[in-house]
C-alpha cells in the first residue's frame, strides 16, 4: 500500500475509532493497573484507575460484582479491591468501569484481566474423627452455627471501613495456606480456605485492618471465631480463639487485638487460622496482605 493511502485508512480508522467511542477517545486519560499482575482463581485483587479529572465518581462490574472505587490524593487515583472466586475458569474477563462528573455525560471505558489457574496442593490431615463424621447430637448446633453465619454474611457495611494495607494477624510462620485440598483421615472434604499461622496458644492476633466486629462467638468447627467486616462484603475472620479481646458490634482499627490464639473447634493443634471473604467468596489471605492499596 502506498504511504500516502496507508496514512489516509490510518486516518480513518481514527475517526471511526473517536465517533463509536468519543469520550474515552477523546479524554486519553483513562489507564488502569492491578495486582496481582496475573490474578488466578482466589485472588483478590487490587484495581488503580486513573480517570480523566472532571470526573467525580467511578464506577466499575468485575465478573457480575458492582466495584465502586475510592479516590486517592496519594495517588492521585481512584481504587477497589475486586475478587476472582475460586471455581472461576481461566480466561479473559472484562472490567468495565464508569465514570460521572458535574454537568458531564458518562464516560465509560473496559480492560482484559486475563485469569490463569492457581497450582493448589493437596494436603492430608488427621482429626479426631467427630470432626470429620460429626456426632448426631451435634447437628442440631452446626445447623444453628450457619444460620448465624448465613446472617452475618449477609450483612456488610455499605462504605468500606479499611484503608492502606491489610496487615498479618500475627507476626509467625505460614503452616498452611489457602486453596490446598483437604484430605481429612483419608478422605477428600473440602478446599483449604483461609492461611494458617504457626502460633502456640496465648498470642496476641491483631485486626489485620479496621472494621466492625460482626461476630465473635464459639462455634462447633470454627471454635471462638471473630468476623470483622471492613465495608462493602469485604470480611476477614480468624478463628480457633483461646479467649476474645472484643465484642459483636465492636468497631476495631487496623492492629487492635481482638483476641489471643488457641486451638478451640476443629483444629488439630493450636494455630490462626486467618480467612479473607468477599461477596461470599473465600479469597487467598495470601494475595489480600500482598496488596499495595494506596495510604489515603
Ligand atoms: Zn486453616
């Protein structure tokens, strides 16, 4: 083809391209970034948006879940933490987002999130067997333990209570982390959802970031387990406690102690077991405390 005619569909291309999209052509503003870089399935995952600036309000839809994103005069960017559930298949998935300002008409725009599959272990597990094969007489409390958790679950803060980094709930080793299939006494039951820390009972666990507790109460597997909700279906839980340092309604900051550790429901000796759910997902506690969310 001859430069000149090349030039020309260039051109072209160009101005079709601007009329079928004239605002997030025209702004060029638009960018978006997340970590992790290659999210799997169990990954939260960290959304930065930079928007053209007369927008006041962004939006976004990640894998059918509405994300509404925060402004940071740190970054001079708008944020979300999203999650990719575990059953999600590897592909591409689109993230649209949506932005709205004074007088303006929306402006919209959407990304490729490419999502590989993790490479979770199998893990094989002795407890006593009333764990595994729970006795009939105590049916009846695990039916009542997920009604409970059914509501609480259900129940989330409408504007999100965290900010900057979630942080470990104790400074010890990783003795078991997520995603890792369970095989308890010979016998597959069920996926590894939480990260647990190697912790003798007695040590201090601290909120990994703020919230309000929204459970704190002894149940048959989770033994004395505390549910902080930090906003907008984003829970993290910590379970097995030996003793409670807060109350159901209790709102707590990143750091506050909120119990000491132990080995109380299913466990096979004492650890914390820590878990990261959003939108009734389990998500890797991992990925979530690898996160670099802007400070402000
Ligand atoms: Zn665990």
């Amino acid at each position: 083809m001859p430069r000149s005619r090349q030039m020309l569909s260039v051109t072209w291309f160009l101005l079709v391209a601007l009329a079928l999209h004239p605002r997030a052509f025209a702004s060029g503003q638009w960018n978006a970034q997340w970590e992790p870089a290659k999210p799997v399935n169990g990954s939260p995952v960290l959304f930065r948006i930079t928007a053209p600036k007369q927008l006041t309000e962004i939006k976004g839809n990640f894998l059918g879940q509405e994300l509404s994103f925060r402004f940071s005069d740190a970054c001079h960017c708008w944020y979300a933490i999203a999650g990719v559930s575990l059953v999600t298949k590897p592909g591409t998935y689109t993230l649209h987002v949506e932005g709205k300002g004074h007088g303006q008409e929306a402006s919209t725009m959407s990304y490729t999130v490419a999502v590989a599959t993790a490479p979770y272990p199998a893990t094989t597990l002795k407890v006593p067997p009333e764990f595994v094969e729970p006795p009939k007489e105590t049916l009846a409390r695990i039916e009542e333990d997920q009604v409970i958790k059914k509501r609480v679950f259900a129940a989330t803060l409408p504007e999100p209570r965290w900010s900057g980094r979630f942080e470990a709930p104790a400074k010890a080793e990783v003795s078991g982390i997520f995603g890792s299939a369970r095989v308890f006494n010979g016998v597959k039951k069920s996926q590894h959802t939480g990260l647990d820390f190697r912790v003798t009972t007695g040590t201090p666990v601290a909120a990994s970031n703020s919230g309000t507790v929204i459970l704190a109460r002894s149940m048959y597997f989770e033994g004395n387990c505390v549910i902080i909700d930090h906003g907008q279906g984003l829970l993290t839980l910590y379970l097995h406690l030996s003793e409670f340092k807060v109350k159901e309604g209790d709102a707590v900051e990143k750091g506050q102690i909120i119990g000491l550790s132990g080995g109380t429901g299913r466990a096979t000796a004492p650890h914390l077991h820590f878990a990261v759910r959003w939108r009734g997902e389990y998500l890797d506690p991992r990925t979530l405390l690898e996160l670099r969310p802007p400070e402000n």
